[in-house]
DNA sequence: CGATCCATTGAAAGATGTCAAGCGTAGTGG
DNA sequence: CCACTACGCTTGACATCTTTCAATGGATCG
C-alpha cells in the first residue's frame, strides 16, 4: 500500500485518532510524545464531512476551537471595506486553520470547503487546558500561529513585488511542496480551487490568471487540463517565481 | 501637563516600570491585575535606545524575545526571494513585535528604527514560565499573535483590491487611529517613515506615493509639510479607503 | 438536455512603473 | 555661519502591464 493509498482511506474513515493518522507528523509537533498524544485525541471532534461550497463557520461566529484539515481543501475568506470577497488563504490536508479568531474572540474569518472536506475540530479551551500539562503543547501552538504569520508576510512581499506570472508561479510551486509534504505527487495535481478563487487570492483577474496560464502552456512550463496541472520545468517555475 | 508630554517623559526614563508606563493597557491585557504586571514587569528588560537606521534584530537572529515598542518608531522587514527588501509592518509605541521568530526559532524579520527608538525586551522563556502560572498571560499572547494575523490577512485585502490612492488612505488612516490610541492627534502627526519605505510597504513607487500625497492635498483631503501629515477630511480619505 | 457557471480569448482603456531631470532639505565640514 | 554635498522628494513623459468590456466556447449538474 503506497502512502497515496493510505492517506485516502484516512480521508473516509472518521473513527481513525490521532496516533493512526497519516498526518499528524504535519498538523502535530513531533515533540508529543505518543502517550500524549492520546491526550490531545481525546478532546478531538470529528464531524461529518463537508460538501463543496459549505462553510465550517462564517465571520464573526464566536470562537471556540480550531481545525485541522483531514482531507478535501478549503478557502479562507473575509469581505473587505469595499464589500468583496477577499480569499485570504487555501488549506490543505494536514494544515491548522481557525487561529483567527483568537484575538477578540469572534472569526475574522468565513471558511468554505472547496471540495468535499473533512476537519478534525480542536476545542480550544480544552485545548488551552491541555497546554497547562504539555508545555510542548502549548509551544507547539504558539509556532503554528508564529509560521502563519510569516507565511502571510511573504504572501505581502508577493502581491508586492511580483508580476502576475510570478505570483501564479510561486503559487504552483507552494502546492507542489505541500503536496510533496504529504507524500503526493509534486509534479502533477488537481489545483482544488477555481481560476477565480486563484486570481482573487492572488490580486489578479480571472482573464489575467487565465491568459498567465496560457503563456506558461506555450512556453512548455506547464500543462494544463482542466483542474489538473502538471509542472513540466520546476527550475525554470522557480526562477520566473524569483522574478 | 497633558498626555503628549506624559508620554514623552515617559519616553526618556529607563526606570518606568509597567505599571506606571502610560502604553500598558495598550500592550499589556486590561485583565492583567496589578500584582501580576509587577511580576510581568520584573522579567522585563529596558536597554538603551537606538537611534535611527540601528537594528533591533536580523534576519536569522536567534529568538529569545518579544519586544514591546515605548517609544519612536521601528520597521520589520524582509529579503524576499529576488533580493529586494519588503517592510512588512511598522511599530508604533505599545505595539509589540518580534513575533516572527517564534515560528523556527529565527527571526523571519529583520527590525529597524526609523527613529530614536526605546524598546522593551521580554524573554520569551520567562514569559512562558510565568504564562503557566497566569492564564491569562498566555491567553492574551496568543491574541495578540491572533490580531497580527488578522492584520496581515486586512493587509493582503488592501493590497489585492486596492488602487495606489486608497492604500495610501487606508496607511494614513491606520497611523491616525494608532495615534488616537495612545491619546495623540488623530488629525496631526509626523510620518515615521520616508516616502520610500511607505511605497515599499504598500507596493507602491516612491513616485506614486508622492504624485498621490499632491492629488490629496489637490482636493483638500490632507495637507503635508514633509514629514508632518494634517487630515484635513477624515471622512473624505475613509470614502477613499474604501476603493 | 438545458441552464448556469466557469474558462478562454480579443481589443481597448486605464493605472502604475520606469526613466530622467530638477528641486528642496538636512547634515557636514571648512 | 556658510557653502557644499548627498539624499530624499517631486514632477514630467513615455512604456508596460493589467484591467475592463465583450463575446464565445466548454464543462458540470440538476
């Protein structure tokens, strides 16, 4: 059984805890020792899956846990001043979302399966009690949220001095190595989100993301079919995404 | 003696501790009692200040502190893939920064003073020995990380959805707002940052920022005299703000 | 099978960037 | 104290990129 395969059947299991999960080496400090880690399943709900286009919760929805991503892909997205949606991140299985609404105690955020997805929900206030007892734990938190914030300061180093090609470049390239995290295929996958949710993520319009694609066709960087993308010239993806 | 000049001989005594320090409810938790914060406060470090263009940390500097902004003003910033420098934040006094590093134990920033500049230094390992003894120390750090987050995704919305003059809004508004915090003008205040930095910031040319701050003052909105920033139409420049 | 949404492609317009020159200000050293 | 220099800021003309508007084709889902 390859871990494609193993990953896969994780996805339709609902009953399967942390210690058996494929990704808990992602979404859980290595540091947590495994009798720990039986703690920290005990207070995890898992629900039913969500269908494409239903929200895990909405902005402005009281925060009580965050989520880590089983399996599917969801958006992020909050409405700016002007009224529009701004999609503010994409999360693959593996990856901890929810951190936002920590600050004031509300979601700054709505969040929207993009494909059918399930999550493993993390109470936070059991959560923060756990963390009491694992101070690994609680570092461990504080890191995910650290990361998140670095992450977003490159996603504004991007909008910033980036072309349109650069920033589809350098977005291919951060699903390939996330991909490449969970042992998939790092070359050839299925983009889970629409040219639309792409192009607003990335500041740019459908038309443009769309003519970008074209361009990188022709040039031999890609090729597209579809959701399907595979990269044919990896280095030549970074060095466009280097600008 | 009004708050201004308050504030600015607090800006010159090293000795201040945080409970008389005028920023604490501002970067210190309301919830915090008064008998803690002098716990807080004994953990606490106060250098000598630094003058503009000195670094408070580098890029790839160990993380062993937070920082908490008493006075003058601080940039972070970092090397983006290509080379070229993108700020990603400014630190107005009561803010706290330094954040970035807790992630993989570097600093993913590097931050500056863009003025004489005092600091206060908070060892992140003492901080998290007393966060076990007081909850809501840790809680309140962790909504702290929580609202950078949640800027840095209202940053990205800007920059996604913004045009040059509305960016410029939306900073100039910011400042004014962080000001009104800490009982300053909220209509009259010196810009700590040069022009260039300011384009950086929002991805704009130093030019355009400069042909956008006449069109401003063109139709009333502001009047500049170099550093020095008047809002002349507050609701004016939010209209703008909102594209 | 139709309806609807999504994706693609073209032509024209608009915004910002680039290049270049000139001006003001602040700081330096005589 | 003044003059000089360096740097940051401003302004103009032009180039470039992306958006906007419009039309068409294709996929998906009831």
């Amino acid at each position: 059984m390859d871990t494609k395969q193993t990953y896969k059947s994780c996805t339709h299991n609902k009953q399967v805890n942390c210690n058996q999960c494929q990704l808990n080496t992602i979404c859980m400090p290595v540091s947590i020792q495994i009798k720990d880690l039986d703690k920290l399943d005990s207070i995890i709900q898992r629900g039913k899956p969500l269908h494409k286009g239903e929200y895990l919760f909405h902005v402005n929805d009281p925060f009580t846990s965050v989520y880590a991503v089983r399996s599917g892909a969801l958006k992020t997205h909050l409405l700016s001043e002007n009224g529009q949606e701004q999609i503010t991140g994409f999360y693959l299985p593996g990856e901890v979302l929810g951190m936002d609404g920590l600050g004031n105690g509300l979601h700054t955020n709505s969040v929207q399966a993009l494909d059918t997805s399930s999550v493993c929900k993390i109470p936070f206030d059991q959560l923060e009690e756990l963390s009491v007892k694992l101070p690994s734990l609680q570092r461990h938190f504080m890191q995910l949220m650290s990361r998140e914030i670095t992450q977003e300061q490159q996603m504004i180093g991007l909008l910033n001095q980036k072309n349109a090609e650069s920033r589809i470049a350098s977005l291919l390239l951060s699903i390939s190595s996330r991909n490449k995290r969970r042992d998939l295929s790092a070359n050839s996958f299925l983009l889970p989100m629409s040219r639309k949710d792409l192009g607003n993520f990335l500041g740019i319009t459908t038309e443009t993301v769309s003519r970008i694609f074209a361009r990188l066709q022709s040039r031999g960087l890609i090729a597209t079919a579809q959701k399907e993308v595979t990269l044919l010239d990896i280095e030549g993806l970074q060095t466009l995404a280097k600008t």
